[in-house]
C-alpha cells in the first residue's frame, strides 16, 4: 500500500510549503482510525513505557535551527548482537552506547514502525525519527541476571543499555522494535533458551512480555531464519504464521503489523511474505497472518510515509556495521534528506524551493 499526498500544498505562517497531515492522502487502514480518532484492532497501543509526557524534549540551538522537511528520509537502524566486538553482524557494547549518544546528540528521537503506518511522528519542531530494529532476538540483546531469587536486566546486554540511556535521557522512549525467532539455534530463540549464556527457557515469554509492557514493537523475523527463497510455499506460510502465533502466545491478542525478511531475501511468492495462512496438523486451527510493513536488510535510509513513493511493503534500513549508521546520518545531514519535524500534527513540511 503506497501513501499518498497531494500537490497542492498551503502556504505556513513560517513561509515554509505545507500540506495537511491529512490531507489528499491515501492512508492504511490503520492510519484512517487513528486519523478519526477511533481506534482500529490493527493499531499497537502505545503505553507508558514510550511516553515523554511529563518529562518533556530537550532541544539544543542546533534543533531549533533547522529547517522543517517531512519528506525527508528516515533513518532505520539495524542492529544484530551486542556483544564485545564490532562484526558484520554484531556491535561492541561501548559502540552501541556511542551510537546512542552520538545519535541522540543530533537531534533524533526512536519511533517505531507501527508510528510511521500510522503517520504519529509526534515530535517538535526541529527533531527527527529514528527507528532502532533489533534482529533475532539472540541474549545479547536481552539478558536477565538471577540474584537471590530475583531477576535483573544484565545492564550490558542490549536492552540493559538502551534503559540505562533511557534513564539518563527522559525524552528518549522505548520506542524500538524487536523483530523476535522463537526457534532458532545457538540462543536465538526469544533471547535465549537451554540454559545459553545463562539464559533459562521459562525467561523467554516473560521478556518478550516486558518488551511490550514497556512500549517496544515486536516484529516477526520468522519461526527459526529460514531464507524463504529456499522453500515452498507451504513452509514460508509456515515460518510466518508460527512466529506471530509464538508472539501471541507471549502477549495474547498482540497485531504483529511488522516482518523482517530474514537475511533480507524474499520468497519465490512474494506475496506471501505479506499474506497467508498456515493450519496446525494437530488442531487443525487456521493462523493467518496479513503483515502491514516488511523490512528489508538494507538499501539506506527509508522514505517518509508522506512521500508520494513511500512503500510500507519495502522498508529499507541501514545495517550497524562500521561507522554506521551515524555515516549515513552525516550525509543526510550533508545532502539535505533529513526528516525533520515541523511540530504541528497538523501540517507536513515541505523543503523550501530551491
């Protein structure tokens, strides 16, 4: 489904062009229902885990001068193992608090997937989104520590991180997304199982559980990874539908809306990496699944849900690894194509004319 505006634009106080948020556009299901105020079944809640209110935003000289553009792109941020080195698919812990602060520090604040369909970038003026999306759901990410009968976020596993900063920063909201294997090997099964890396296997659906609570986005990234390309229709329904069934079973009733291609490769279908259905042999039960956003592998950062060639069903991202992503933020930066917010939910900043 491909969003929409119209050409005609208004002209803001600001002598800046503008449309309505609303205006002319062909929007999601779920973008109609939020647009009216009502709320649709499809919609993720947000909860006080992802909340700024009462805390407020902190804005520097440097937000404050810049130039609205809502149809600038928008940075997502993919991250795989948060370990102690940086890898192709793996991030040094010290990195990743760097990215947090270095990221931070120019003006970005976490959205998730789910607020971009629904078109909720609420931020001020001068801020842009970000979207954070952690792969595989390895215990790198999400570690508990077990004392005296308790447990406790391992405060260098990913997640332990992420809270830390978000301690340390009000306005920085748990607005991630998780994209969760529930049945992948060497511990990527919900954030580890079998006792790897001290992980225990009745931890796994109380931490995606917590993820929710706290205003996180769970994501399917399939039942164990499986390349999609390799296999039948059959079994690619299969893949699908069983991990948003495993997510159900964690957070009854939870509308996955995203899907992560795994390995970023598609199937022979690919249709069906957006819609299908899967029935259990045993109790015969029919799991469909209709996912509203799929995430690609890479390919930089993605459009803004109000540029007329927004795709939701090609999200592109931009892989941590090296001096990613903060690079690609300098060249966003360098070259004009940053997202920023104008701060009225009412109206979509265009640049200036050139």
């Amino acid at each position: 489904m491909i969003a929409s505006i119209t050409a005609a634009a208004l002209i803001c106080a600001s002598a800046l062009a503008c449309t309505t948020k609303g205006e002319g556009s062909s929007t999601p299901d779920s973008s109609k229902a939020a647009a009216s105020g009502t709320a649709s079944v499809s919609d993720t809640p947000r909860t006080a885990g992802n909340s700024t209110s009462g805390s407020g935003y902190v804005l520097t000289p440097a937000d404050n001068a810049r130039t609205p553009n809502e149809l600038g792109r928008i940075p997502v941020a993919e991250y795989h193992l948060i370990i102690d080195k940086d890898a192709t698919y793996s991030r040094d812990r010290n990195h990743f608090r760097k990215d947090l602060e270095d990221i931070y520090a120019r003006g970005y604040r976490p959205v998730t997937i789910s607020q971009i369909l629904d078109r909720k970038i609420d931020l001020p003026k001068g801020l842009s989104p970000i979207v954070f999306v952690f792969d595989d759901a390895s215990p790198s990410q999400f570690s508990y520590i077990e004392r005296n009968g308790k447990l406790e976020i391992d405060p260098n596993s990913g997640i332990g991180i992420w809270m830390a900063f978000k301690e340390k920063h009000p306005d920085w909201s748990n607005s991630a997304v998780f994209c969760l294997l529930p049945a992948a090997q060497a511990g990527h099964a919900f954030f580890g199982d079998k006792g790897i890396d001290g992980q225990k296997s009745e931890w796994r659906l109380p931490k995606v559980k917590w993820l929710h609570d706290q205003g996180f986005e769970l994501c399917n990234h399939t039942l164990w990874h499986a390349q999609l390309s390799k296999y039948s229709d059959a079994v690619v329904q299969e893949q699908i539908a069983r991990g948003n069934l495993a997510i159900d079973s964690a957070v009854p009733g939870y509308k996955v809306r995203t899907f992560a291609l795994p390995l970023g490769v598609w199937p022979k279908n690919r249709a069906l990496a957006k819609s299908g259905s899967w029935t259990d042999p045993k109790t015969k039960k029919v799991v469909r699944y209709d996912n509203e956003a799929i995430l690609e592998v890479a390919g930089g950062p993605t459009r803004s849900p109000y540029d007329p060639e927004f795709n939701p069903l090609s999200i592109t991202r931009i892989e941590a690894i090296g001096e990613n992503p903060v690079q690609t933020l300098d060249r966003m930066d360098k070259n004009g194509t940053r997202y920023v917010s104008d701060g009225d939910p009412a109206t979509v900043a265009k640049p200036p004319a050139k």
